[in-house]
C-alpha cells in the first residue's frame, strides 16, 4: 500500500474536509445527491478531467503548464472515431487500412503523446516558455482536429467502442476503471520511481537539478508526452461516452484541470503537490457541479462560484505554506 | 557633537544563527568610516538593516538623535540614509534617467511623467559624477562601471545625509575608481557621513577617517585609520595574531588526475574581453588547490567549465585520468567523476522544498532504489550514514532542508557528493555564510577526504581559508592565473597583491 502519511499533507486534509461539508450541505439540500446512481453519474463525469489533470500535474510539478489538452483531447478523440468507422485511406498509393478497436485506441494515443512530445521538445530544446508552446498546441490541434472531421462529428461507433465510455465492469463504470488505473500508476510514478523523484526535483530548483546530474530535457520531455497521451486517453473516454466525436470537444478542459491541480494544492511554480490532491481537487469540482444543477442554480452563477472556489483555495493554500 | 546617525546594540538572528550581536556604530557628518570584516562577518546583514529591508530586530537607530524605525526601504531614503548595493539593482530596459527617478518619479500639475525635468536632473546628476552618457541610453547597453556609476546617481537624487557603499569599487576600473573617490570626498566636505565597505585595504587607508571591524556579528575594533596599521587591521579581521596553520606542501609526485590546458571561454557580450584566457593547471591525486580572486575573476566559470557547463564556448583541452573529456552536459561530467558544490546554496545547491533525504540522495538515486523503486528503508540508511559522519544537525530525515542552519545546507550537499565518491570534488566558496564552527568541520572534512585520495578544487574569496586549507595555491584575475604559490610561499601580501588586477598591467 502506498504509505497514506507521505502523502498526504494539511491542504489535502483541509480539502477533504471541505468535499465532506460539501456532501453533507447537498445531502442535506436536495433530495437526489446521496444516491448511488448520482454517486456514479459524478464519478464517471468526473474521470475525464481526472485523467487529464493527471497529466497536468506532472507537469505542473515541474514548473510548467500544458494548455493544449483540451485539443489534444478532441483530436485524439476524432482521430480514434474516424479509423474507427472510416480507416485511413492514402488514394495515392492506392491503400486502404481498416482499423479494430484496440488499433484506433492505440492510434489515438500515439498521436496524443505525439503531440505532448512535441511541447516537450519545444519547451526543452527550443526554450520556448511551456505556456506560448502549449498554446501554440492548443490552436494547432484544434486546426488539426478540425480538417479531421472537416467540422462535423463523427458518429456510430459501435458497442464495443461505447462500452468504454458506458459499460460497467464488477459494478463499476468503465470511465471509473480507466481513470483509476491512472491515479494509481500516476501515484506510483510520482512517489516511487526516479522519475518521480526527478520531476519533484527540476520543479522545487532546476540548477541545482541539472547540477546533481539529473537529466532535465529527458524528464521534461517525458513530462510533456505523458500529459499529452492522457489527454488522448479523455478523449478515448469522451468519444466512446457520446458514441460520437465532436470537433469542437474538450474546450477550456485545460482550465478545469489546471483548477483540480490547483485545488489540490500544488504549486504553480513547482515542485510541491501530490496526485491524490489533483483527485480530491477534481471531486471537487465535480460535486460542485453536480451540486449545483441539483439545486437548480442558474449556470451564470455556477460559473461564478467555482472560480470564487478556485480563489479561495489558493488563498488557503497560501496561508497554509506562510504559518508552516 | 552629536552623531548624525547612531546605531545602538543592534543584534540580528536567523533562524537561531546570530548575524549581529550588540553592534554600535557612530557616525558624524563629514567623515568617511569603513566598514570592513570577512565574508559572512555580518557587513551586508547591518546594511540591510540601515536601508529598512529587514525590519525585525533588537536595538535602537538614531537619526540626529531621534530613534527612527523603519518598515520599509523607502522609509530609510526618504530619512536621508542612501545605500549603494554591492550588486546592482537597475533595470536593463529603462534608461538611465527611468532608473535613477524609479519610485519617486516627478509628475506635472496633471499627474503625468514630467519626462523633461526629470532628463535634466539626470544630466545634472550625471555631470556631476562625470559620467559622460545620455540620460535616455539604455542601462543595459551601459558597461559595469558606468551603470555603478548610475547606482551612485540614484542615491545622490534623495540628497541623502548618510550614504552607505558596499564595495563600490568591485565592478569599476582604476580611472572610474578615481571619479568615485572624487566624489566621495565632495560629500565628506558637503557634511555627509559615508560608509564604505570595501575588502581592499589600501583604499580604505586612502579614504577612510574612522574604522569599524567586524567579526562574527560582533564589533571587534574600532578607531581612526591613522592610528592602526594595516597588518593589524587584518589581524582583527581575522581574529588571530597571524596563527594560519600552514599544510606542508604535497609535492605532486603521484598522478596527475586533472590536467587543464589552455582553456578558453567566449565571453559572448565582449568578445574582446574572455571570461577565461589561456588556463592551465594540473591537479593531483588526493591534492588540495585552492583558487583565489575577486568577484568577477572568473573562479566559477572555471569550476562551471570543468563541469560540462559552457561547453559550447570553451576551446583548450581538459584531461581527467590522462582521458581527454569535452563534456557536455554535468552528466557526462559527473558520469566521469568530476563533482560541484557550487557558489550560491540556495539558487543552485539545495531543493529547498525537499526533505534532507530526498536532497541527499539527488546525485545517488540509483542507491536508494530496489527493483526500479524508491526505496525508503534505503533512504533512511544513506541519511543515518551521512547524519553521523558530517554530523548534519536535523530532526528527521523528512525535515526540509530549507529549514537547516547554512553550515547543515553545505553538509548535505557535500554528502551527496562524498557519496558518489568522485575523483574531482570542486569546492565554489564552500563556507560562505556559515558559522565558524561549520566552517571548522568543514576544512577538516575537506582534510579528511584529500587524504583519502580525493583531488580537491577549492574556490574562496577569503585568503584565510585558501591559506588554511591548501596544498598550493592558484591566483585568478580577469579570467587569467596570475600566480602560483605553494602553501610554503603563500602569505596574505602576495596573494593579494596577485589577484588586482592594476598589478598585471605595469
């Protein structure tokens, strides 16, 4: 078991009891909330930007933001649809290539760490500052997303496809079980492997990480594509949830991550967060949401009080790292 | 007469380590007091107190009689008190007039920039200091010297009373050191009290009327400069009637593990003037060499270059084991066996947010992991071994290493380089800004790994510590060795004397 005492700290137990109250008013507040059919209807809404704000805090970690996910997102999505139902037809070589479900998910994911490997190589070899790259991404993908599907959706992708996005496995949901695996594999990155270790290092002071022989280009880079690949694995979740592959999915999905990263208390600048504070950052949120369309709040006001949410617990965060 | 500024027990601790402790000071109008002492010996810490940046602390200071505090730097120019920091504070892409007026620019009657006015103030200002640039030039296109020059303009505009100077002279050449001493005496005859606090002696005989020494935080003399000699300033700087313990030379019969060979470094912004001309030197197995020169000389771009830093820039040869290397990368150089501790803790030595396990196994990691995984029983024993050894004082391993004394910081990166057990361990101003009793632990250790066959490269800017600690001794200036001595010859004079760099060119 990974030992809950390292990795766990004082804002992720304050966030913890925020979620609590937060449940408890909703229980108390509506009729709807404490049901184990809306209890599954957040968690499965809530594993797309789970998976993404995973990869966003690795790189978060390392003092970087990743902008591009939401593209990256959609293109990945379109990409696995379209070989999904059309294959990949090259007229001029006369060449047909039909696709299984596995071989347009792994597609799909090949071109998302792709793309991650690119802001990567960007930010380390070109220096280009990780917020310009990744917003040159996220334009580029969504250019890319759109010539894809040529501005329409890509529709019936069969059941064994949709199963992904709304099977059930052993009573859970599929959505559930994908972006669990994540969390977990992500959890056993970060505070098990060099890598991790690594990442935790170029982000708290990147001379000196460089100075300790720690390869910063190499890690960063990896950083970028692994954030890239779980977007295409929201993607994989989106397209196969709505059976469909819409290009304009995914928008300002990387301001949801960034605020799960954030409420989870780690650190812009780097260095200092944990994954299970992103997760407890994205049931927030979640909650929140489900929450407030339960209780019927306009969607105007839902929008103001999750970024007064965000607000705040940056500011908590702040104090708590002033009185440590 | 009264004093125009008094400073009366003032005592200043961080984090437990005092900086200052009871310090008095006096100064009246119309004379030049020098502020001298060691590196670490608490001059910068009483001058960040004068220029209201650090604001909690015992004492009093009185201004013309009157305690006055201060809750931030503005409170302190605006009293009259001006300070000249050491390194500059101007901004690169605003002219010189820009900076000189920032925070306390001059508005019209509308509430707009008075941009006229405030050229002229500047040109007036300039004039004065006979620095001949237009006050519309861009600061970052000035040289050095100039743009100290225009830190000097920037405290002279408040027409403060009392104007500190942090080795103002460290960055300027002769002609512009003789404008600054100009200047200084024109103040001194306005009435002004002047600090200045500089390193070399004989500027300090040339201007100076009073003398204050500190030592460790403390006071340790204090009087007027025609009345102490220089050998016996240096002794209370020191703190020891000559008593450098002197290691007899190792002579280098065993193996040349480093061999340097004309390196060069490419200075980018004046291609005229390299950061490092024509180095040579060897260094031998289990060798102590110690490197000194003032800032600027080009002691850590040395270090940086032999660390596969720079290597873009460099030509000549470095051989490691008789192997030529052109590393690339601190990999490459580390792979090979060459280890850093370098200059600045904070910026480039610690994590500062990591535990002092975590930061200790940085260079290791390899050997705290099992099975491709971190390992914490593996941790805790590379910790237990280097707690007891280099006698870090910490709570537990998962502490942050921010939370340490300096001297504990340095202990820990030395321990994560001890680890790897390099063959070159380089030492960039190992004992800056920690106490004497670190620093002690520290020249053992440096002791203690030479004799184990580590060859050791030390840089340090205080001649004690080269003369306490070195096998042989290399002087830098201007990115060129100057002198060799071995630890028989060495004595404060000729090194010091070695690393100026008028000295060079008659």
């Amino acid at each position: 078991m990974i030992s809950l005492k390292k990795n766990f700290n004082i804002a992720q137990f304050q966030s913890l009891i925020a979620l609590f109250v937060l449940c408890l008013a909703l229980a108390l507040l509506t009729d709807n909330f404490m049901t184990t059919d809306n209890f599954w209807n957040v968690m499965r809404q809530i594993s797309v930007n789970v998976c993404i704000s995973v990869g966003m805090t690795l790189v978060v970690l390392t003092a970087g933001i990743d902008l591009s996910v939401g593209s990256i997102l959609a293109f990945c999505g379109a990409v696995t649809a379209g070989l999904l139902k059309n294959g990949l037809s090259i007229p001029s070589l006369n060449l047909f290539i039909g696709f299984t479900v596995l071989g347009a998910i792994v597609a799909g994911f090949l071109i998302g760490g792709g793309l991650g490997f690119v802001n990567g190589y960007a930010v380390t070899k070109f220096k280009v500052p990780p917020f310009v790259a990744t917003l040159a991404m996220l334009t580029m993908a969504r250019g890319f997303t759109m010539l894809w599907t040529k501005g329409h959706p890509i529709t019936g992708l069969g059941d064994s496809f949709g199963f992904l996005g709304t099977g059930w496995f052993l009573g859970i949901p599929m959505p559930v079980w994908i972006s669990g695996l994540v969390v977990i594999t992500a959890v056993i990155l970060t505070s098990k492997t060099r890598f991790g270790r690594y990442i935790y290092a170029i982000g708290g002071n990147e001379n000196a990480s460089r100075l300790s022989g720690i390869p910063i280009n190499k890690v960063k880079i990896w950083v970028y594509s692994i954030a890239g690949l779980l977007a295409a694995v929201g993607g994989v979740l989106v397209t196969a949830r709505l059976d469909s592959a819409q290009p304009n999915a995914g928008i300002s999905y990387e301001l949801d991550a960034i605020a799960a990263v954030v409420i989870g208390g780690t650190s812009l600048s780097g260095g200092r967060g944990t994954i299970w504070g992103t997760v407890l950052g994205a049931i927030i949120i979640g909650v929140l949401n489900n929450g407030l369309i339960l209780m019927n709040v306009s969607p105007f006001w839902q929008q103001v009080i999750k970024g007064m949410v965000i607000l705040l617990a940056v500011i908590i965060d702040k104090s708590n790292q002033k009185s440590e | 007469m009264t004093a125009l500024l008094e400073v009366k027990e003032i005592t200043k601790k961080f984090s437990g380590v005092t900086a200052l402790s009871n310090v008095n000071l006096r100064l009246e109008g119309g004379k030049v007091t020098a502020l001298i002492g060691e590196n670490g010996a608490g001059k910068s810490t009483l001058l960040k107190i004068m220029s209201g940046i650090y604001t909690d602390f015992e004492g009093q200071i009185l201004f013309k009689g009157q305690e006055i505090k201060f809750s931030k730097p503005k409170d302190a120019q605006e009293m009259g008190i001006g300070i000249i920091h050491q390194e500059l504070n101007l901004i690169p892409y605003l002219t010189v007039a820009q900076n000189i007026f920032l925070g306390r620019e001059l508005v019209n009657a509308f509430g707009f920039l008075d941009r006229e006015k405030m050229i002229n103030k500047t040109k007036a200002l300039l004039s004065r200091l006979k620095l001949e640039v237009e006050p519309t030039a861009l600061v970052g296109t000035l040289k050095v010297g100039q743009q100290q020059i225009v830190e000097i303009a920037k405290a002279l505009l408040t027409e403060s009373e009392v104007v500190f100077m942090d080795e103002p002279t460290s960055a300027i050449g002769e002609s512009e050191v003789e404008v600054l001493f100009e200047i200084i005496n024109k103040l001194k005859a306005e009435g002004k009290a002047i600090v200045y606090i500089s390193h070399k002696l004989d500027e300090l005989f040339a201007l100076a009327d009073d003398f204050v020494v500190l030592r460790d935080g403390k006071v340790v003399g204090q009087g007027g400069v025609s009345e102490i000699s220089r050998a016996q300033l240096i002794n209370m700087m020191a703190g020891r009637e000559v008593k450098v313990v002197k290691k007899p030379t190792k002579n280098c019969t065993e193996e040349k593990v480093l061999e340097v060979k004309n390196l060069g470094l490419l200075n980018p912004e004046n291609p005229q003037r390299p950061l490092l001309k024509d180095i040579s030197f060897d260094l031998c197995k289990g060798e102590v060499l110690g490197v000194y020169g003032l800032m600027g000389a080009g002691r850590t771009e040395l270090c940086e270059s032999l660390f596969g830093l720079n290597h873009r820039k460099l030509t000549g040869s470095i051989l490691l084991n008789g192997q030529k290397t052109g590393f690339k990368s601190p990999i490459e150089a580390i792979d090979a066996g060459m280890a850093l501790v370098p200059e600045d803790r904070k910026k480039d030595g610690i994590v500062a947010g990591m535990s002092v396990s975590k930061n200790l196994s940085l260079t290791v990691i390899e050997k705290v992991s099992k099975f491709g995984f971190l390992s914490d029983v593996l941790h805790t024993k590379l910790y237990d071994k280097h707690v007891a050894s280099l006698k870090i004082k910490v709570h537990n391993e998962d502490q942050a290493i921010k939370n340490l004394s300096g001297g504990n910081q340095q202990k820990v990166i030395l321990g994560k380089w001890i680890e790897r057990n390099p063959t070159v361990l380089m030492l960039d101003e190992p004992t800056r800004g920690i106490d004497i009793n670190a620093k002690n632990e520290i020249y053992e250790l440096i002791a203690r790994l030479s004799a184990s066959g580590i060859s050791i490269l030390v840089i340090s800017s205080e001649i004690p510590e080269i003369l306490a600690i070195s096998d042989r001794i290399l002087v830098m200036s201007e990115g060129e060795i100057t002198a060799e001595f071995s630890s028989e010859e060495a004595t404060e004079t000729n090194i010091m004397n070695a690393c100026i760099p008028e000295n060079m060119n008659q």
